[in-house]
C-alpha cells in the first residue's frame, strides 16, 4: 500500500482538497496569451487614423470657434458638427479649453509659416512678393482660421499669450535680423521691421477679417481668380514701392 506523501493532512485524505498554488507558465503558453506585436504598417495606419479623427474635430472646432468664440461653443455642438460621440472627442482632447488652444495653435503654425521663408540670401523683393501671394491665398483659403486669430487678439489672447510671448516672439525677432541685413545691404529702404511685418499682417489678413465689407464695396472676394490675382498685384506694388530701395 503506498504511504501518503508528507504534508497531506487527514482533512485531505477525507476528501476535502487543499487549494493548489498558481501553476507556472511555460515561455510557450506565455507566448500564446500576449497579443501579437502590431506590424509597422499597422502601427502607420493607427497612427494615421488618429490624426485623420483629429484633424476632423479641429475642422469642426475651428468653424463654431471662429463664430461664437470659445465661450458660445459647447463640446457637445463641436461633436456633432464632427459627427463624433462626445466621449470620443473627450478622449483626443480633455476638455473645451485644451481644444481651443490646439485650434488656435494650428492656426498659428499655419500663419506663420510664410514668414519661416525669409533667408538672407533671397532678393528681398521676391521674398516680400511670395510672402504677401501666399498670405492672400491663407486669406482665401482659410477665412475662418484668420478670423478666429483675430478673435483671439481682440479678446487680450488670454489661451495664447505664453504662445505669443514664446514662438512667435523668437520667429518675429529672427526674421527681423534678415530684414535689417536686406536694408543695411542697400535692398530695402530704410523702413523698421517690425511695422513691415505688421503692415504685411493687417494688409493681407483684411481680406480674410472685413470679407464682408470688401464684398460690399466691391461686390467680389477673393474666391473670384480675377480679383484674387488683381488683389495680390496691388498689394504687392503698394508694398515694394513702399520699401524699394532709392536707385
């Protein structure tokens, strides 16, 4: 008869079962139980959908931000203009705030990215010309991001300002060093270049900001190739006769 193992009690040997300890795990079976890693393109495909949902809600965002401003605008109004549930937002932005700073951060990005084009080498009037053709076009593209920016400034930019204070400061400041070269290399006239580029600023973006009213005097907008391309050809002579320098 064979002897009981040591360590069984009377209690099991009745019957009642003692509690066995967690079995291990063979590196196969662990293995099988993890999820497979993701492949490179499915990872890409991931990545993109994700950016695709949220370039979908900053659209949304953008056009009720740009007409009642952040405190006329509810999350739940930007979900279903992006035809997404309200928890889905939520998980790509924590709150209304967050989004609005993301709105207006792309805004900026997209505002200033005309300005990056500035460099020493370039003949400063070619460079000015480029600046205010591709500043009208932001203008007729995207009316709604101009107006939201400009929203935002009237309003004392209380989400924008460590923005302002920050990256465009430093950009502003950068390419003002490359005008003043223009002008001390005899390019340019004399001219200060921060009101250069604020003119630059305030001329290209009425367009964008009194659409209204330059529709009402003139009965076209920018849409209109003819009035486009007749827009950026007087801006363009107004400018460069401004700051040509003297023959």
């Amino acid at each position: 008869m064979p002897k009981t193992p040591v360590g069984r009690t009377a209690a099991t040997r009745a019957g009642t079962a003692v509690k066995p300890g967690k079995a291990k795990l063979s590196p196969r079976a662990i293995a099988k139980r993890a999820p497979a890693p993701r492949s490179p393109a499915a990872v890409s495909r991931r990545l993109r959908q994700i950016e695709d949902k949220r370039s979908v809600i900053l659209a949304a965002a953008l056009g009720l931000f740009s007409r009642f401003g952040l405190h006329g605008t509810s999350v739940d109004q930007v979900a279903a203009r992006a035809d997404v549930s309200k928890s889905n937002l939520l998980y790509y932005f924590a709150n209304k705030e967050e989004l609005y700073v993301s709105v207006l951060r792309e805004l900026l990005a997209i505002w200033l990215e005309p300005l990056r084009g500035f460099h020493p080498d370039q003949d400063p009037r070619e460079a000015i010309a480029d600046y205010i053709r591709r500043k009208l076009l932001i203008s007729r593209d995207q009316p709604d991001a101009s107006r939201l920016f400009c929203l935002e400034m009237i309003q004392g930019a209380p989400l924008l300002r460590d923005e302002l204070g920050r990256e465009l400061r430093d950009l502003v400041e950068r390419k003002s060093e490359v005008i003043r070269g223009w002008v001390a290399a005899g390019k340019l006239a004399p001219v200060d270049p921060h009101h250069l580029i604020f003119a630059l600023w305030a001329t290209t973006q009425h367009y964008a900001d009194f659409g209204v009213q330059v529709q009402a005097l003139t009965g076209r907008t920018l849409d209109d190739p003819a009035f486009f391309e007749q827009t950026v050809a007087n801006v363009q002579r107004i400018v460069l006769e401004g700051i040509s320098a003297p023959s």
